[in-house]
C-alpha cells in the first residue's frame, strides 16, 4: 500500500505552486526548500518499498515501520493539499469578486493579482503550513534512516504500468460459465429442482448448498438459476444475496421486490410477513438464499419462508448456498444437502488451462505446461483459487516468470490466515501499486456489496489514488483499473444494467466473500468496519491509525458522536454509511472532528439539515447525500467545499435549492440530481463550473435577472457528458436561450426534453435549437405541440433509443426506418395521425419500385405504439406481394411488438408476419383489427385490458437485494 501512496505523494510534491504569493516569498522559499527535502528522502524510500511490502506480512517490525511511513505521507498529503486549497479558494473568490463588479455579465476571466496572499491571516496561515512541512520532514529523516535496520532487496522491478495504460476489451473477461469437475453436482441440484417430489411432511424442499469459501457454490447456484428447463419449470425466480448478519426484514423485503411487488416501508417484521405471503401465493418459484450464515434456528423460523411458501404452487424450491453444515441442520435439511469438494488434481489442471492459456495455447507445448500443472496443484483444489493463479499466469509470458511464481515463499507463509490466500497474494504482488491501492479501498464496503463502476472510480480519484493532473485522465486510469481487477479475478459478476428510473445506464460488479476477506485481512490498521450493534452499552475501541470507517446498522435517530470521537475521527478520510437510519440532523460535534475526511457518504439515511461546520471539511471530495428523502436545504458553507470533485443528491425529493455560492466549487465534476423533483432552479453562479460532466436534471423557468441558472448557461458548460433532462416549466418562451445552449457540443449519451411548460408558440423553434450531438444514442421528446419532426433526428445515426411521447400536433410519423442502429423505439399520444405509411418506414416511391435490396429498421428490436386515438390504417410497403416483396427488408431484429389503445386500427402490415418476433402483445385495440399470421414460436397476447407503459421504476435497493439471470451473468 505504500507504494501507491508515496507516488502520490510525490506526484503532488512535483505540482505544488509556489506563485502568486508576493507578500509571503520568505516562507515560500522555506515550504519549497522542505519540499524539495521530502522528495529526496522518499524517493530514496521508494526503492526498497516493494520488498518491504512482502516482508510485512511475517514480519511485525516491518510492518511497524511501514505504518509510520504511511502516517507521515497521509500527513503530508494533507498539508499539500491544504496549501493548494489556499490558492483554490483565492482563485475562487477572485472570480466571484470579477462578477459583483460586472453588471448582468458572468466574467470567466482569472485576473493575475487575484492570488495576491497580502492580508496577513493569509500569511499567517501559510506559514503554519510551511512550518508543518517542516516537522514532517524532521520525522521522514528519522524513518529514513531506520530503514537501514531492514534487510530490504533494493533491486528494481517492473511497474506493471500497463495495468494503467493499456484499456482492456471486455471480450477478454474470463467466463465462468463453463465448470470443471462439478457435472455430478450440477446433475444432482438440476435433478431435485426439476422433480415435483418433497421430502415427507414438507411441501417445500430446501436444498443446501454447502462448502468452504472459494468452493463454487455460489457458481453452482447460478448456472443452475440461469438454466433454460429451471426458466421453463418456474414461473418466477427470486435471488437474495444474504450475507451476515441475518436480517429477517430486509431478506423478507428482498423477497418481495424479487416477485415484482413493491415491499412495504415498515419494519414491523408481522406486517411484512403478511406482505410477502400474498406476493408468493399461488405460482411456482425458485428462492436463491446466497451466502447463508446463520446457526441460530429461531432466527431461521422467524423467517417463516418454508411455511410461506406452502401457498405457493407446488414444485417450489428454496437453495441455500453456505459455508457451515450447521445451517443445513438449522433448515432441517441435512438430507438435501449438496456438499462441495474440493476439485480433484485433473479438473484443477483443466480449469487453470482454460484461463492461464486463452488466447495463447501455443505456449502449453513450448515449456510451460510441466510448470503449469505444479501451479495448479499448488492451489489445492479451490476454484476461486485456480481463478485468480489463471488469470495471473495468463500474462506472464515468459517460462522465467512462471518458475518464478511457482518457487514463490508465499506458499509456505504460516502468517496467512487462510490457505486461499496464498494464490491471491501471489496475484496481488503482481499488480500496479495503484491498482493495489484501489482493490484495498473496496475493503470499505460491506460484503455482497454491488459496486456501480463510475461511483467506484469517483471514489477512488477523492483518494488521490491516481497522480494524473487532468481529471479525465484519471478517469480512464480508473476505467483501466476497473478492467485489470475483473480480468485477475478480484471482481465478479459483471453485468451492464440500465436504470429506467434515473436514464442512466450502469456496469456493475461484486467481490467474492473470500476476496473481501483477504482485502480487509491486507487493510485491517486502515479500515474498520462497526455495527452499531457493537456498539451499544459498551464502548467499541476503534483505533485512531483508522483512515476509512464504515458504520452499518446505526438505527434511526442515531446521533454520529455515537461512533465518533476526537480520537478515532482525527485521521478518517472515508467515512460511509451502509443499512443506517442516522438521526434528522448531523450534530456538529462529529462533523467537526473529521477534518482529513475526502470522502462522506450519508446516503440513505433520514437527515433533514447539516451543520454549516461541513465547510471545514476542505479536503472533501466526494459528498454522497442521495435518497435522504427528508433533506431540505444544504448549508452555505458547502461553497466552501473548494475540492468537491462528486455531490450526489440523487433522490433528495424534498430539496428545494441548492446554496447561491455553489459556483464556487470549481472542482466539481459530478452533480448528480436524479428525481430532485423540488429542486425548481439552480444557482447562476453554476455557469462558472466549466469542468462540470455530470448534471443529470436541469429546470427551465423565467427565473428573472440574476436568479438562476439559464438555459443559455449551459453554452459554457463544454465538458457536459453523460445524461441530461432538460425540463421547461411556468410557460417559458425565451427561444434564444435555446440556441445559446449549444448542445451539438456536449458529448451525452441520453438526452431527455420535457416540454409541457413551454410555451406553445415557441415549440418548434426550441426544439430545432436543441440539436444534440451527433452521437447521441438515446433521446426521449415529452409533449411536443409542432407539427413536425425537428430536422436534426434524421442526423443522429448512432441513435439506439427513440420515444417520442405526446406529439399531439403531428400527422405524419418521421421516417425513422432511416435510423440504422434504432433498437428501440416507443410512440405514444401522435393522436393527429390517422395513417403511418412507407414514409415511418423510410421508403420513397423511387425505392419501392427499384430492384436493389434495402433494409429497413435494421437494428430494431422492440417497437412500442400507445395511445393513438385517431390512427386507422397502417398501410404496408407499397407494392408489396406475399411473394414478390422480396427485395427490401424489414425490422430483421425484431423481437418484441407491443400496440395499445388504438381503438380505431383496422389493420397491422403484412411485413410483420416476416420479422422474427417473439412478443406480440395487443391491447384496446378493436375486436375487427386485421392481423398478419405471427411465427409459431411467437407468444401472442390479445385482451382488453390496459396497462400503462410508464417507464419502468428501479425498486429501491436493499443490501439483501435481488438479481434476476441478467444481473448474474458474467459479462464475456
């Protein structure tokens, strides 16, 4: 860990400005000359670091000596950090002077002399800076020269840099799905899952899955979830990742947001009981319990799930997967039980072969294959085990380095703590020490937790982690750094999932219980984890070496200085809340003791106010306030947060402004405002934010001079990326702030335009002007009253989703057939169209009487129609014959036809008959519609019945959460 950290350290000692301090050359030249003093001494560190590293994990006295060194980089960290934030916030209130002085106009200019330190609470501050500089020098000499009472191997290695520099593709991510040595034991789960049979007295089998960590048990369980005749058996399936401790409510709730239902927001475990019996009566499921813990069998009978499930229909199964017999015993079901060996010496050889030689089989018959399969022996059977060694070896391409990692003294190292471990030492010496740094930091999570990758790599970018001065580039070194864990192994389950509710698309991933474990076993002096259980009714010593803290459990009305102390909260710089109801207001006391803290997360919390001492966290970085849905206001002082890089309010629903000086945040890059639905404006001042890249909701309103936040305001944000909503409201009809927002030049994904509070006059003017760049992918278009399409949607060719909602001025549907890569696309409210003809298609006359080939809607996979009062004919392409059509194509990738309340269509195009679609479903559409002959495999569903298409909402995420197949499958 250490050498990541002295990087770091070094990085910022090389970027510390010394300018702009006319008043205060003395003690400038001082700071300067101790810096200069600190980097010498470090770099001389620097070298033997690696060695040290390995050495500590014997050796106690080493490890000593390292955590001195740590303390005194953290330190001095801190300090640069703080000089720098002087600068910062001179920079900052330079500019704000600059706009006072200027009338109406928003000056971006930065005039020289506004770095000027002449007050003398400046210098003085300053110079205590520069004297701290000082002492941790005088400390740095000191373990300098005690390094010269270790034997260290001062030889140089590689970095491994390319773990950094080199993006990797994702199609080289290993796949799991294949399993070795495991056919009998997926056999025998597939068999007691498919048969309609239970065991005497029970009408719901239990079928235990049991091993020691790093078995595959959990691989088992789902390759067994996600096989097709389990799809077919079950009419639902439901998998809940447990964990430890076994909370009965929140499994319980998991269980009925994995039915579809919404669980209710009590905790009264009677009343949620009764919720999940109604959600599971009736139809077959399968319930996944993963990673199951518990021994005590009143806490397994409080949770009433084999009794519940006797309502369900029969052939319903529960699977437990767990490390301990004694959960099997718990659950009565000792004589299910699937029990996990360890892999036998040929299937451990097979498993490693198929990972450690991808892309380069060649090597096994050039010498490698004899040290190969002694590596393989050397992991003792664990999968997890043979994983992680695989993926190592499998960019070591020399035989050197195998030998090398084969005759390695980490296999016979007593101090570690499970055998498991030894492979992933093995793996994790390998890596960057940046990249260990950033696998470490995840040891703040909880178990089982599912890491978002851009939260991840925000996170890691508020720790310092990477030493890039542009913050884009340490995005793509963490993206790099993302993909290097998940190709050695460290992350899992990969997956790629869209959040309807906030339009935002997300990758996903967790980390294997025993990788956690060996992460924490790593970082056990530096993160600490404490359940508020702990710590009632007796004091819970966390010691003050402690850098990131992570609090679960804490109940509602919870004060923070309940966990926090001036001891213990000195040198935080993490501090997250996990499962935690902490009390209305953060009281200032603890707020005030956590001074070094770059990273806060609150969220899901009930606070309703911060203290305005927030302020003093000038380190702060990433602020995580979402889903606090009682938070009101943000305190002033939250301007002075000068280093904010990341503010999450997603879910704030009750926040009603945000402070008049957020302008000042200069560093912000991340502002995300999902489903901040008071949020009416944003400051004016936000127009100075020009590194902004993240603002997800933006409100339109007359907000009169100098209120607000303009539409034409958005011009000066360049580096806006990602998704935006844009929202009008209070009749608003200013068309030349449109054309000021120059969103051709903003590199977003999604784009979402909400245009009921337009003025009708000045829709389509607006409309033209909000042109989007060109490679736009996703667009939604809300109560649009013109009476044709904007000009630019033809233009964005790499368009993969289209809706357009509302458009109640429109005859004619645009030719969206045009549109090559559209997936999806949903038309609802065009009540002035009466026909949709070849022009949706994108056919001229010239074409359809052509004989060239052509293909229309090539890309398109799921097509929705709603609402379309006036439409009557769907006319299809002219000319066509069921014989003679042959010529042109139409929607070849068609999968999912959906077409509700039409109630006047009297016809579907025979085309459709052609596509391969597998989902056809029509409602309210007429007993006389004619329709095409669907495929055989087709399903069909024709009714009366009406349901709404609202965009699907995200059921709100609990720690025992649910997955559906997608959601556990590995990406390959």
């Amino acid at each position: 860990m250490a050498e990541a950290l002295i990087a770091v350290v070094l990085e910022q000692l090389v970027t510390v400005s010394f300018d702009h301090a006319k008043e205060a050359v003395k003690l400038i030249r001082s700071a300067e000359t101790e810096v200069a003093k600190f980097k010498s001494n470090l770099k001389a560190i620097q070298a033997v670091l690696e060695d040290a590293e390995k050495q500590q994990v014997e050796k106690a006295s080493v490890r000593n000596w390292l955590d001195k060194l740590n303390d005194v980089s953290y330190e001095m960290v801190d300090v640069l950090d703080e000089w720098n934030t002087e600068i910062l916030k001179q920079e900052a209130n330079g500019v704000a002077t600059k706009e006072k002085k200027t009338s109406k106009k928003v000056c971006f200019s930065i005039p020289s002399n506004c770095f000027c330190f002449g007050l003398v609470n400046k210098a003085t501050h300053l110079y205590k800076i520069a004297t701290e500089m000082k002492e941790l020098n005088e400390r740095l000499t000191l373990i300098t020269d005690q390094k010269k009472n270790f034997e260290f191997d001062q030889s140089s290695t590689r970095r491994n840099d390319e773990q950094l520099n080199q993006p990797l593709e994702t199609s080289s991510f290993v796949d799991i799905s294949t399993i070795f040595g495991r056919e009998e034991a997926k056999a025998n789960l597939l068999s007691k899952l498919l048969s309609d049979g239970s065991e005497a007295g029970k009408r719901v089998l239990v079928i235990p899955i049991v091993g020691m960590g790093g078995m595959g048990k959990t691989t088992l369980a789902q390759l067994a979830y996600n096989n097709e005749d389990v799809k077919t058996y079950f009419e639902k399936r439901i998998w809940v990742c447990v964990s430890d401790p076994f909370d009965v409510v929140k499994i319980a709730k998991a269980i009925i947001s994995g039915t579809g239902n919404g669980a209710p927001n009590s905790t009264v475990l009677e009343e949620v009981l009764q919720c999940m019996s109604r959600s599971l009566e009736g139809q077959k499921y399968l319930v996944v319990l993963d990673d199951v813990w518990i021994e005590d069998l009143g806490k397994w009978e409080s949770l009433k799930l084999p009794i519940i499930m006797e309502t369900c229909a029969k052939g319903s199964k529960i699977v437990v997967t767990t490390r301990k017999v004694k959960v099997a015993e718990v659950m009565g079901a000792t004589t299910q039980m699937i029990h996990l060996e360890k892999l036998n010496d040929e299937n451990c050889l097979a498993l490693f072969n198929s990972i450690a030689y991808l892309g380069r089989e060649e090597d096994k018959s050039n010498g490698f294959e004899a040290i190969g399969e002694q590596i393989a022996k050397k992991c003792n059977g664990l999968p997890l085990a043979v994983r992680t060694l695989g993926a190592l070896m499998r960019y070591k391409k020399e035989r050197g380095d195998w030998q090398q990692v084969l005759d390695s003294k980490i296999w016979v190292q007593k101090e570690v703590e499970e055998q498991v471990f030894q492979p992933l030492l093995l793996s994790y010496y390998e890596l960057n020490p940046v990249v260990k740094r950033c696998l470490l930091y995840c040891a703040t999570f909880p178990k089982d937790y599912r890491f978002k990758k851009h939260n991840l790599i925000e996170l890691w970018i508020s720790q310092a982690y990477f030493s890039e001065k542009d913050y884009k580039e340490k995005e793509k070194t963490g993206q790099n750094v993302f993909d290097t864990l998940v190709m050695r192994s460290f992350f899992q389950d990969v997956v790629k999932k869209v959040d309807y509710r906030d339009n935002i698309s997300n990758i996903f991933c967790k980390m294997h219980d025993i990788v956690h474990d060996f992460v924490q076993f790593l970082n056990k002096n530096e993160c600490f984890t404490m359940e508020a259980a702990e710590v009632k009714g007796r004091n819970t010593v966390i010691s003050e070496e402690v850098r990131h803290l992570t609090l679960m459990f804490a109940p509602f009305g919870s004060p923070l200085s309940d966990f926090i102390s001036p001891v213990n909260g000195k040198k935080l710089r993490t501090l997250a809340t996990f499962d935690s109801r902490m009390s209305s207001s953060i009281d200032l006391k603890a707020i005030s003791q956590l001074k070094c803290l770059r990273s806060l997360n609150l969220s899901r919390n009930s606070i309703e106010e911060l203290p305005e001492e927030m302020g003093e966290l000038i380190h702060l970085r990433y602020l995580d306030l979402s889903e606090n849905h009682r938070l009101k206001k943000l305190p002033d002082s939250v301007g002075n947060l000068y280093n904010l890089q990341t503010l999450c309010l997603t879910g704030c629903n009750y926040l009603s402004a945000l402070p008049a000086n957020m302008g000042n945040l200069i560093n912000l890059r991340h502002l995300h405002t999902q489903r901040c639905y008071g949020l009416e404006y944003l400051p004016r001042g936000m127009a100075r934010l020009t590194s902004l890249q993240t603002l997800n909701m933006f409100h339109v309103i007359d907000s009169g001079p100098g209120e607000g936040l303009k539409l034409g305001d958005l011009g000066s944000l360049d580096q806006l990326q990602g998704s935006l909503l844009i929202n009008f409201k209070r009749n608003w009809k200013d068309t030349s702030e449109a054309q000021k927002a120059r969103l051709w030049n903003k590199k977003l994904h999604t784009l979402r335009l909400e245009l009921m509070g337009l003025e009708e006059q000045s829709h389509v003017q607006v409309l033209e002007a909000l042109r989007p760049h060109q490679d736009l992918e996703n667009i939604d278009i809300l109560w649009y009253h013109g009476t044709t399409a904007p000009s630019w949607m033809m233009s964005l060719q790499n368009l993969r989703s289209l809706s357009l909602w509302s458009w109640d001025g429109c005859e004619f549907v645009p030719p969206l057939g045009k549109l090559l890569f559209l997936e999806k696309l949903l038309l609802c409210g065009m009540d002035k169209v009466k026909t949709v003809g070849d022009e949706f298609l994108g056919i001229t006359g010239t074409q359809t009487s052509s004989s060239s080939s052509s293909v229309l809607f090539p890309k398109l996979k799921q097509l929705t129609f709603y609402v379309m009062s006036e439409w009557k004919q769907w006319e299809g392409v002219g000319g066509w014959t069921e014989n003679g059509g042959d010529e042109i194509t139409i929607m070849p990738c068609l999968v999912s036809f959906t077409i509700e309340v039409c109630p006047k269509l009297m016809n579907l195009p025979l085309f459709l008959q052609k596509t391969p679609v597998r989902n056809v479903v029509i409602r309210e559409c007429g007993r006389s519609i004619i329709m095409p002959v669907w495929p055989e495999n087709c399903d069909v569903k024709i009714s009366e019945e009406r349901e709404d298409p609202v965009i699907p909402d995200v059921t709100e995420r609990v720690e025992a959460e649910t997955q559906t197949d997608e959601e556990i499958t590995t990406i390959t």
